[in-house]
C-alpha cells in the first residue's frame, strides 16, 4: 500500500497514525508488521464494513500472488497485537466464507483532526442542552461550558505531547545493519548442526541483496557458535542495530524453525516467527524467513531498489522449484525466473535459471535436446552478456557444451571459470563431476561431487547426485549407502532412487532394483525412471514385462495429448534392448541417440549397463563419432 491519507485513528486504548504508520498503546508503540498495519489501515477505512478477501490482498500485496494462508497469519498477527483473545477486546470480526470488519467504535481524525475534536466537543453543550429539561438549562450551562473547555485542552495538550514525542524520534527507524547469529539446534538426535549452519548462511547471503543494509559476514559470526551470548553483547561489538537468533528442531523428514529479529536500541523484538516444513521445502522455507525479514526492517527503498529485491526473491523461488527435478517443478521454475526478468529485464542470475531449467527439462524427458538445448543456450548466454564473471551462467554453457555441442575443451573451460568466479557454487562441481566421470577421471569425478555435497547439504538432488558417480565408478556399496542416507530423510527424492536402483542392480539385487524404479516412476511419472524399470525387467530375466515397458515409452513419445506426451530418451530405449541381449536393437537406437544427440550418450563409455557390447567394434566406433574418444 503506497497512498497516505495522513488520516488518525482512536478505538479503545488504540491509536493509528497513519502518516507515520504507527500503532500506539496510551503512549507506548505497538510493533506490528507492514502488511499487518496495511491490513489494519485498510479495515479502519472500512470502518464496520466487510472486506473481501480477495480485495484485502489486492489491497495489502499489489501486482503479487500470494496464498490466503498470507492473509490469515497476518490477520492473527494483528489481533495478538491489539491484545484480542477469547475473553478479551474483540476489534476484528471474521465473516465466514467472505473476509474481515472491524467491529470496535472508531474515532477518526486527519490533518486538521484537532479542529474537528474541537469542533466536536463545541457541540457537546448543545446536544447536552436539548436533552435536559427546560427548568435545568440555565443551572448547567456554566459546568457545561467547563466541561467543553477541559475537553478541548486535553485535546490540544495531548496533540501538542504527541507532536513533540514523535518529533523526539519515537517513530520507528529503519535498520540499517544486522547480524545473523548462529542458528541453535534443539534436535533430539544432535545430528542436524548442519542445517543450523546452512539456514543462517542463507539469510546472510539473502539479506546482503538488500539495499542499505551493512550485514555483518558469516566468517565474522562463526566465532560466536557455540556461546552463550547476549544480543546486546553482540550488537556492541560488531556495532549493529539488529540481530537475527533462531532454533532449529529436526524430527525425521520435518524441520521446524523458531526466527526472531531483535532491536537492540530497545532490546525487543521486532518481529518473531515460527516455521514447520518438511526438509524437502528446505529452500523454500529460506525464502520466506528472507522475506519476513526484509519486511520488518523498515528500509525506505526507491522504485529501482524494489523491484531489485522483487526480482531477488522470484529468482529464490525459481531456484527451489527447480531444485525439484519434477516436470511441474521446472515449468514453475520458468515461470518465477521469467517474473524475476520481468521485474528487473537486467537481472542475469535469472536468465541463467531459465537456461538450467531448459537443461532439465531435457534430461528428464520433458523436451527434446533439439526443442530445450537452444533456448538453454540462448539464455546462457544472455546472461553473460550482461556478467562475465557469472558462475551460474558459466556452470549451465559448460553443460551444454559437453551435452549439446559435444566440445569437450570449451566445456571444461566454462566449468573451470565458473569455479573460478565462485568456488562456493554447488552446482558448477555437481555437473563438472558428470563430465570428469564421463571421461574416466573417477578420482576427480568423486572429489568435486564431495564437494558438491558438502556445499549445499541440504540440497537432496546435490547430495544424491554423489550416488551417481559413486555408481559409474563402480563404487556401488557407497552409492547405496549414499542414496540410503537421502532417503531417510526425504522418500520422496527420486534422483536418489534412482541411483539407489542402478546401485542394486550391478549387485544382482533386482528385486531392490524393481522396487526403487517402481516408486521413482510414481513419485515422478519420468519416462527416465521408466526406462530404467524396463532394464531391470530385463536384466533379471522378465521379458515380458521389459516388453510391456518398451511398448509403454512409444505410447509416451506419440501421445496425441501434448500434455501427456513425453521425450524418450533412445539411449534409454537402447539400454532396455541391452538387456533383453538383442545387439542389433540395442545399436540401432544407440545410433538414433547419436543422431538427436542425446544427452545420456556422453555417459556410454563408463555406463556399466552396456559394459557388455566395449569388445564390439561398433561400439568403438560410436566412442569415436560421439566425441569421446580421440
């Protein structure tokens, strides 16, 4: 909300000043949020009227989509504010199925409010004079005239005392430097002091995007793990007006997250939420507190430096549905990414996920390598266009240029610059481990997908992605174990079964092998996973269903719905053949995989699933043609 009206308000021991955006108590200042005044403000100037929901939120978030649950927790914000509670003062109706009135008697003032109290209390002995009887009017003229006096000189004097406390700098300020203490770890088994490290790493690199903010580096903070100290002890030392604390709770698959801003110029706290996700949403979660945050820090932000930060957190967002490798989850990444550019058309970092989302939406068979290698490319480069130094747009080029343009030099080259540019970026190690694997550089391949790993520990795709070349380099035992550990904490990460699959199945384990493929085709209806379920199928001998999966993959690929229709990946198809042991079949779609320049055939000179056909000469040859042998 962006007019003012400079309009006040009084309702029970309450007033709003609006100008100011304050919510004072008698005399003392009531913190609230901003899009909990906003709502506030907005229902006061309806003033026993219902608002809509969906007005309300067009109200309070402009131009922004939000879920209702947005609404309903700052609602609940507000009323613990004013102190509402099922014994006590009521002010905030809830209309089901419609919206929220706010029910309490309001006194409204503006500019001129003073003249109009006065005003008011003027007309006091005259209405008071109609309701008494003729034979009294004379005798109560005088107290009455007092009383309209004494009213007007509270009035003026508790304007005047408002005035001149507001002036003295009782209005809040904004925060314009802040630390980020370690976040505490409350979990029962004490095995989750990463995710404490992790989620405060994140709000410092979150919070050093806004505007006018000094925050004190996380090398800084670290020296404070561990200790018990006072905020107030903190702010002293690094000189900061603002501390961030919080607590995490691990059970299972569930993290909870208690997060509380603190002003140490009057020690209290500004602002406190507690948050319950599972750790799939991990990243998620991580926006919202970012954005809790920036909202309560009062920061005045000019035009450009808002739709910067908008910009910032549609890219955080993009990022998480990314990380999801779902065919929903990579559309959705698009559509944030492209919101992000929309806000701010020279955000790089944003062009840079358009072209990782392109990237996976051909790995996981949602489009063609010709359909989404194009555009990858196209927005790769656009985005170093704009920055050079890029790591992001580096890491997503050198991806193409191994799968795509199959130049094995240029690609190590940009995977070697991203690193260069940015050390810390996971991604840039998980996919320079693909392509070191790819080559046979397995020593290389296992320590930059550690690394990797160990970056980004709560990225469970990252994390299972050290499965995958513990797989292709015959370290099967430790990729089960791997893919095992992400499992536990998230059943529903599908790279991780599928790579536990693979795993099984060089052991001879099939039934394993089925199993996992089986659950990785229902949590991600791949065409990918289903291939891989046929080769199984296959290899441990039950031909009819292997039959029955290649004949599933042709209905996926000529499907007359678009939206049910999928890639198929011919190397995948080749591996099934593989496995039935027909050689003819198998080099047939090995050779239209080389054609369509398939993403997976930069793995055929390590993947142990054709391990069989290397004494072939045509597998030679295909090595040769493909680029990955001299």
């Amino acid at each position: 909300m962006s007019e003012q009206t400079g309009d006040s308000y009084e309702f029970g021991r309450f007033r709003v000043k609006s100008d100011e955006r304050l919510l004072l108590r008698g005399e003392d200042l009531v913190p609230l949020t901003p899009k909990a005044f906003d709502i506030l403000l907005t229902l006061l100037e309806n003033d026993g009227r219902i608002v809509n929901k969906d007005d309300l939120m067009k109200k309070v978030w402009p131009n922004t989509f939000v879920e209702e649950g947005n609404l309903t927790q700052n609602v609940s914000l507000l009323r613990k504010a004013l102190g509402e509670s099922a014994n006590g003062p009521q002010f905030i109706e809830t209309v089901p199925r419609r919206g929220y009135r706010f029910v309490a008697p309001v006194n409204r003032g503006g500019e001129n409010g003073k003249d109009r109290l006065i005003e008011s209390a003027a007309r006091l002995p005259t209405n008071a004079q109609q309701t008494q009887p003729s034979t009294t009017r004379r005798s109560r003229r005088l107290p009455a005239v007092a009383l309209t006096l004494a009213i007007v000189l509270v009035a003026v004097a508790g304007i005047a005392y408002l005035s001149a406390r507001n002036k003295a700098g009782a209005s809040p300020s904004a925060i314009q430097s802040i630390a980020v203490l370690p976040f505490v770890d409350d979990s029962v088994d004490g095995d989750a002091e990463y995710l404490d490290d992790e989620i405060a790493a994140s709000l410092v690199n979150s919070l050093t995007k806004l505007p006018k903010l000094r925050v004190v580096p996380r090398s800084v903070m670290v020296t404070y793990k561990g200790r018990n100290v006072d905020p107030r002890q903190v702010g002293q030392e690094l000189n900061v007006r603002a501390v961030v604390t919080g607590r995490v709770h691990r059970r299972g698959d569930t993290i909870s997250i208690q997060a509380d801003l603190i002003d140490l110029d009057s020690v209290s706290q500004i602002w406190g939420q507690h948050y319950e996700r599972r750790l799939s949403e991990i990243l998620l979660v991580q926006e919202e507190i970012s954005r809790d945050i920036f909202e309560n820090l009062r920061l005045k932000l000019n035009v450009e430096e808002q739709k910067q930060l908008e910009a910032y957190r549609l890219y955080l967002k993009g990022r998480n549905a990314w990380n999801k490798r779902t065919r929903e989850g990579m559309q959705q990444g698009i559509d944030f990414f492209q919101q992000a550019i929309n806000a701010d058309p020279n955000y790089a970092a944003a062009f840079a996920g358009l072209a990782d989302c392109y990237n996976m939406q051909v790995i996981y068979g949602v489009n063609s390598p010709l359909e989404g290698f194009p555009k990858a490319k196209a927005a790769a480069v656009k985005a170093l266009e704009m920055d050079e130094t890029l790591a992001e747009a580096h890491t997503s080029l050198a991806f193409i240029k191994f799968r795509w343009d199959r130049d094995r030099v240029e690609a190590e080259r940009e995977f070697l610059l991203a690193i260069k540019h940015k050390a810390t970026y996971a991604p840039a190690h998980q996919w320079y481990s693909s392509y070191l694997v790819a080559l046979e550089r397995f020593d290389e391949a296992i320590a930059e997908a550690r690394r990797s790993a160990e970056l980004e520990p709560l990225s469970f795709t990252g994390s299972s992605h050290l499965g995958w070349i513990l797989y292709l380099s015959g370290h099967n035992d430790e990729a089960i174990a791997q893919c095992t550990k992400i499992l536990n904490l998230d059943p529903n990460s599908f790279p991780a079964r599928r790579y536990l699959g693979l795993a099984y199945e060089q052991k001879g384990m099939y039934a394993q092998a089925i199993d996992e493929f089986q659950k990785g085709v229902k949590i991600s209806g791949s065409p990918l996973m289903l291939a891989l379920l046929g080769h199984a199928y296959a290899a441990s001998g039950k031909t009819k269903e292997a039959r029955q999966v290649l004949s599933d993959l042709h209905d996926l690929s000529d499907s007359r719905e678009a939206e049910s229709r999928r890639y198929v990946s011919p190397y995948t198809v080749a591996a099934i053949y593989a496995g039935l042991g027909d050689k003819d079949q198998t080099f047939k779609w090995l050779e239209q995989a080389n054609e369509e320049r398939d993403v997976w055939l930069m793995n055929l000179k390590v993947d142990p699933v054709f391990a069989k056909l290397r004494s072939d000469r045509r597998f030679q040859d295909l090595l040769t043609r493909a680029g990955l042998r001299p």
